[in-house]
C-alpha cells in the first residue's frame, strides 16, 4: 500500500467521521487510485460508502476481503459481516440476508443486529414478526436512531394492512402510533431521509398538511443513499399530491321542540 494512499484514506476518515460523506467518498476514491491503504477504519469506512452510492460489487468484495483478513479486530471483521448480510438484500436474496443475520445473533445481539433485522423483517413483509422484535430492540436501545425509524415503519405497514382489510379507524390508530417513532429517530438523527419521509407520509394520512410539506422539504434536503429504501422521487410524488381531504363532520340534528 503506497504512503499517499494511506495519507489521503486517514484524511477521508475524518470527513466520515464528521459527517461529511460526499468528501469522504472522493477522497476514498482518490486514495484507492493512489495505490490504496491498508488503515483498518478506513478499509471499513470506504466499503460502507461504496455500498451507499450502489456500488454493491465492490463494497461485497470489500467486505469479503475484511471478513477474512485475520489481522483486523473482531469488531471490525463481524460488522463487515454484517453489511455483507446486507449485500444480500440489495442483490436481491432477503431471506438468506435474514438467515445471516439470525446465525450471528446466537451468538449474542447487538444494535447492528437489532437496526438490521428490525429492518429486514419489515422489508420481507413478515410485520408481525418484524412489530415484536422491534419492541425487543427498543427495549434494549430506546434512543437509537434506526431502531426507532425501524419501529414507525413497521405501524406504517401495519396501518397500510389494516386498511386494505377494510379496518380504517385501526389503520388511523396505527399511524397515530407510529408518528412518535419518526420524531424520536429524527431528534438522534436529523439527516436520515426515510424518517422524515414517513414522517411527512403520516402527516398528510391524518391531515396535518403543515407538517407534512415541513417533513417534505426537510427530507428533500438531506443526502440520498443507494441503501435506503425511500428516493427523492418518493418525496416529490407525495409532494405532487393532492392533499387528504378531511372528513366532513356529520350534521347535529335540531332537537324537537
């Protein structure tokens, strides 16, 4: 590995660190042009950012590489595993990403383990399952930005299911359910897209055309990932849209004389 290269990767690091994902990633990329780095944050740093602009190939390589490289800490080479598990879902194959997942879990659970398969259970469409290990992992990490964003989607569905059964109330109960979710996710995070998505989803559900046009322009302005389920085009569809209207309330009958 070339001395510029683990120079210009430690640089990156930083960025990444303070969140500045964009110039971490050019600067990854400049390093690994360089004649790469061999840093062990970095390596798991650059991996993650090529899995988040869709680079799905290289990131899967990436991971393979760290997972199997014996000189990297424990920490380091299991959450390589664990985004490989996510390598699986975004080429397609969900189930064998939650079989992963659920092997390294008896090996104990931690947050990655709960942010993941909260999330993949939802995803699958398996929502009974995915609403009582959601409350699990609240149980555990009440404060945790993924875990809660992982929760409101899950009523999200639930209330999306509860109306095609024809169960409109519980369906507006669910949504009523699920808003604090969001709000809470998006107090630990501001800059998470899918949060302010539902966010502004649920508000336009329940007719606080208010907050949803605030969520919606919160939302457009935050950065998207190809790791994320929710795109800018979601956001400027529900903009487009005609809001909810409310229902009108019944007419009080004049009581006889």
């Amino acid at each position: 590995m070339g001395l510029m290269g683990n120079v210009i990767a430690m640089r990156a690091y930083t960025k990444q660190i303070k969140g500045d994902l964009e110039g971490a990633y050019a600067l990854y990329e400049k390093a690994a042009a360089r004649g790469g780095f061999s840093d062990k944050n970095c390596r798991l740093g650059h991996a993650i950012l090529l899995l988040r602009h869709g680079e799905i190939e290289r990131a899967k390589q990436a991971f393979i590489a760290i997972a199997k490289d014996n000189s990297m800490p424990a920490v380091i080479r299991y959450n390589a595993r664990v985004n490989l598990a996510l390598v699986r879902w975004k080429l397609g194959d969900t189930e064998r990403a939650i079989e992963v997942l659920e092997n390294m879990e008896k090996d104990g659970v931690n947050t990655r383990i709960y942010e993941s398969l909260g999330f993949l259970y939802t995803e699958k469409g398996d929502l009974d399952k995915a609403l009582e290990y959601n409350r699990q992992a609240i149980e555990d990490d009440d404060s945790n930005a993924v875990i809660l964003d992982n929760m409101g989607q899950t009523l999200y569905y639930l209330a999306l299911r509860e109306r095609l059964d024809g169960n409109g109330e519980r369906a507006l109960e669910l949504m009523r359910e699920a808003a604090p979710y969001f709000d809470r996710a998006l107090e630990a995070r501001k800059e998470q897209t899918a949060s302010w998505y539902y966010k502004a989803a649920i508000a336009r559900e329940l007719g606080d055309e208010e907050t949803c046009e605030e969520a919606i322009e919160r939302g457009l302005g935050c950065s998207f990932s190809a790791m994320s389920t929710v795109t800018r085009e979601m956001f400027e569809k529900l903009k487009a849209e005609a809001p909810t209207a409310a229902a009108p309330e019944a007419e009080q009958e004049t009581p006889e004389e």
